[in-house]
C-alpha cells in the first residue's frame, strides 16, 4: 500500500482548521481574536505538513518495495563531498550532457536551501525566542538532522523509496534558514515600528 504526501498535507491541515475553530468559539468572549497571527499561524501549518510530505513520502506500507532498501544507494556524512562529487561529473555523466547535470546541481541544492528558508522567515513572527540568529539556526539544525533521521529509519525498515542520507541536505538546509532569518530582517526592518510590535 503505497501512502502519498498529499493525504498527510489535506488530513494535516483539516485537523489544525477544526482545533482551531474550536479554540477561537472557546475564547471569543475572553480576548480579540488576532487574525493576522492566525493566518501566519496556518501558512506555517501548511508548509509544515508540504516539508513532510516532500521529505518523508511516499511510503510503502506493505507488499514489496523494491525502492527501498535496495535504494539504499549512499550515507554520506563528510560534509560537501557529494556536492563536489556531481560537480566533477559534469560533462561526463548522463553522456555527457552538461546542460541537464548542472540543472540537478541546482535542483538538488537549490532545493535543499529553499525548504527551510519559509522556517527562518515564519519562526521569529510566532515567538519572540527565534528573533535572535542563533537560536534560530539551531532550530534549523535540529529540523534538518531530524528530517534525515527520520528518513534513514525509513531506509532500515524498507518503506521510504529512494532515499539518500546525506550531511550535505543538513548543510543547506541550514542555510536556508539563516537565509530566511535574514529575508525576515530586512523585510520588517523597513516597516513601522506599530507593524513590527503588532507581528
């Protein structure tokens, strides 16, 4: 049975609107309903579960599944050597096409820095503690090892399909999300102060 990432992200998201309709009709009478927070709030539950579902699905539950294990293809853990690995094979893997290997450098990279750029940015509006770099950055950290972890559990029981575990997705997960702290800084350092205090 093989288990989508879309079912996650549609499950994901009903569950967080129902909790927190129930929560809003249960303090209506006691404080104003902030609702600006309320939809940075639900941008980060919806790109909270799309993480998941890119990372961690599909799965294969039961019946053979020959991306599994058998996919096991690297654990890589010396920093920034599979990065340079593809880059020494441009202009001799996929028979030489230069073109399509530079483009699954950036995709590969490029994409690893843009998941955990939206976490740098939404982080510090939902709590005061992520307003400073480091602590922010070592959120970051904890989220990408944890995504690789998860995935090399997936790797041993021979559910994920074609995983690789790689140090070098943490490495640029975390610069996405220093880069998104960053976006974060610049953008509400332009605003009013009123804006500022109100996020």
């Amino acid at each position: 049975m093989l288990v989508l990432g879309e079912v996650v992200i549609v499950l994901g998201v009903i569950c967080y609107i129902a909790m927190r309709v129930i929560s809003a009709l249960k303090l209506k009478y006691k404080k104003p309903f902030n609702w600006l927070k309320e939809l940075i709030r639900m941008l980060v539950v919806v790109y909270t579960f799309m993480v998941i579902s890119v990372t961690l699905f599909p799965l294969v539950l039961l019946g053979d599944n020959t991306y599994g294990i058998n996919s096991f293809r690297s654990l890589n853990y010396i920093p920034l050597m599979s990065i340079f690995s593809d880059i020494e094979q441009i202009g001799t893997a996929y028979d030489g096409d230069t073109l399509f290997m530079l483009k699954l450098i950036v995709k590969n990279v490029g994409g690893n820095i843009l998941l955990l750029m939206p976490l740098g940015f939404f982080a510090p509006m939902l709590l005061d503690m992520y307003k400073r770099l480091k602590n922010t950055l070592l959120l970051g950290l904890v989220a990408a090892l944890s995504i690789e972890c998860l995935q090399f559990i997936e790797l041993l029981f021979g559910i994920g399909m074609g995983r690789v575990v790689d140090i070098d997705d943490v490495i640029c997960n975390v610069i996405g999300t220093v880069l998104g702290f960053l976006i974060y800084r610049m953008i509400f350092a332009i605003l009013s102060k009123d804006m500022t205090h109100y996020l």
